[in-house]
C-alpha cells in the first residue's frame, strides 16, 4: 500500500510516500526556518502562506523521487493536529483536494502519533506495547503506546515543552533559531555541573514535568552575568541546561516503564535528537535491563515519512475521513 504523506504543522512542509507503513520510497522537506530565523521565532502567518507556496510541488517531488505516478498511491495521509492551526490547514486542504481528485481513502494522523511512528521506521523489529518519550517544539509527554493506535497519556509538561524551553534560552543567547541544536553542539565542550540550574518537582503526578522554572531561571542567570558584565562560561551553560532538561525527562520516562513493564523504552519528536537525552536514555536502560529505541536522527523532526508510517496502521484501524475533515490546534493523544 502506497501513501503519500503530508506534514505542514509548524515550518516545515513535508511529503513523503511510504510502502506498507514501513518502507520509505520519498521523504522530501521543505524547511521555513532561514525565513523564521529573522524574527527569533516562527510567525504562524509567515508559515501558513510558505505552506501553501511548497505544498503542490513538494508532494509531485515524493511522488517522483518515489518513481511512482499518482495512479501508484493507495491513499493520502495528512498530519490533522496539533499544531499551528492556520499552517495544519493548508496541508489539511491539500490532502483532501488530492484524495477528492485521485479517488483515495483520506487518513488524518495525529501530529504525536507520528513522531513515535518514526521509531518504527528506524526499527523494523519494533512493535507495541512500549513506553515512548514525546519531546518537540509544541509537545513534552509520556506516551503508553498499548498498540498502533491505542494510546494514553501517562503524564507530562504542565507548561513548556522541552523544545520551546530549548529555544527561548537560546534566542536571549543569541545563537540561533531552532535552539535545540545549537544549544546540544555547545555543550560538548562544557562542565554539565557548573550552574546549578533548578529540576521542577510538580506535585500531585509523578510523571508530570514542569520548565517554566528552568527557563526563567535561566533567562535570570543570562541577565544577572550580562548586567554585572561577567562572561558566561556559554558551553558549560548550554551543558548545564542539557542536564536539568534530560534529569526532568529521562527519571520520569523510566518511572513509567517501571510501572507499565513492557521492558521498551522509545523516545521521538526534534529534541530526541539531544545527545545529553540520549545518552542518559542509554544509560538508564542499560541499567534497568530495558530495551531502548532510539529514532534515527533525520526522523526526529517534522518529516512526511512518519506521518505515512502512522498512517498505514490508522488506516489498518479503519481510521479514515471524508471530506468535512477539519484541522485542530490542540487535540487529545
Ligand atoms: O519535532 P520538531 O521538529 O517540531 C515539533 O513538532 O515541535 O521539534 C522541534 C524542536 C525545536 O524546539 C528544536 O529546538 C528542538 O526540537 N531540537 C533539539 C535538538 N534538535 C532539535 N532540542 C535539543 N537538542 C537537539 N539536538
């Protein structure tokens, strides 16, 4: 079964055509980020009218690189929530025109579910149930992933998600936009103890996180040293604030497990990128005996193929719509 994927939630456009859920035939990006880098941040209208200016010809590029035509493809998949509603809708629109046009079944595919779909295209042996930690731009949860389609969420950030947390430090750093990246590059040279950096306890769940704490005081500690004109120690910093995100993240994730005993730990979205989590996963699961899945790193961030991976199986699920499929900014795992 042939899907052509569409992904338009934040600022990246993507389409992707993927074989039977599993195999990858096209995966074709179109990032918005030098645009957004101007203004340190991403402006939804900016992102929703480049959407529209990719979208068509980024999905006849999967579909080529694929070298398939239209008449291959089985259906049209499209990330339908969450995300920035005016950007989900372009792609929402688009995915419908083409089911409408090429007669194909339309599956709308949760924006989260997709991130976790990635570890199944890094991983053929992996299967549900497991455990898998969420972390992107807009999301910070812990997933129990009882099958394809059948999830809950066990807890998670009751403020800012990791990656925006990422961002916002660095943006008052100056050194770049997304953060994520960059702020991980800094910190390999850096003493990771150096600044003690508040960890949230949130009281009443202990699976839930909160970073609100930490970037504010982060942002404090930038302020303070610029005012008095002291110079941060920028890698130590950057290693610093990778340990109090990862030491939030990665207890919690393991907690879960322990509570769940599936013995599979996954983790996805743009920040499963981050080495320090990473390596702290590793180490946790070597030491609790769990089997860890790790996302490959080109399917960390927004991509097409794992909106076409998590596709094949909501489809499998019955999980199709018609033509009144709306776009929603917040939706429910
Ligand atoms: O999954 P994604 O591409 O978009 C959303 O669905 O939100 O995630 C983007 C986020 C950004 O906040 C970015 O700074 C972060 O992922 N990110 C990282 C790394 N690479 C990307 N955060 C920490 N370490 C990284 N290496």
């Amino acid at each position: 079964m042939n899907i052509l994927a569409i992904e338009s939630s934040c600022d990246e456009t993507a389409a992707a055509v993927v074989r039977d859920g599993r195999t990858v035939l096209s995966n074709c990006v179109s990032s918005q980020i030098e645009m957004h880098t101007i203004y340190g941040g991403v402006v939804p209208e900016i992102a929703s009218r480049k959407h529209v200016e990719a979208v068509t010809a980024l999905a006849d590029q999967a579909v080529e690189q694929a070298g398939l035509t239209c008449a291959n493809l089985d259906a049209v998949a499209v990330t339908y929530a969450p995300g920035l509603i005016g950007a989900v809708l372009v792609g929402v629109n688009f995915a419908k025109g083409a089911a409408m046009a090429l007669d194909l079944p339309l599956i709308p595919v949760h924006h989260v579910r997709g991130h976790i779909a990635a570890n199944y295209l890094t991983h053929p042996d992996l299967e549900p149930p497991f455990v898998c930690l969420c972390v992107s731009g807009g999301t910070t949860a812990i997933v129990d992933v009882r099958s394809y389609t059948d999830m809950a969420v066990l807890g998670g950030t009751r403020d800012d998600a990791a990656g925006e947390c990422f961002d916002k430090v660095a943006r008052v750093l100056g050194i770049g936009y997304p953060g994520g990246g960059p702020m991980d590059r800094l910190a390999a040279g850096g003493d990771d103890r150096k600044y003690d950096l508040p960890q949230a306890h949130v009281s009443g769940h202990e699976l839930d996180m909160s970073f609100s704490g930490l970037k504010t005081a982060s942002l404090n500690l930038i302020h303070n040293a610029q005012q008095k004109g002291e110079e941060l120690d920028l890698p130590s910093f950057a290693a610093s604030f990778g340990r109090a995100v990862s030491q939030s993240l990665v207890p919690r994730a393991m907690a879960a497990s322990r509570k769940l005993g599936y013995g599979k730990v996954a983790v996805a979205g743009g920040v499963a990128a981050n080495s320090r989590i990473r390596a702290d996963l590793q180490a946790a699961c070597a030491q609790s005996g769990d089997k860890l899945f790790l996302p490959e790193l080109r399917y960390c961030g927004d991509n097409g193929a794992m909106i076409g991976c998590q596709g094949y199986y909501e489809f499998l699920a019955g999980h199709t719509a018609g033509a009144e499929l709306n776009a929603y900014a917040t939706r429910d795992i």
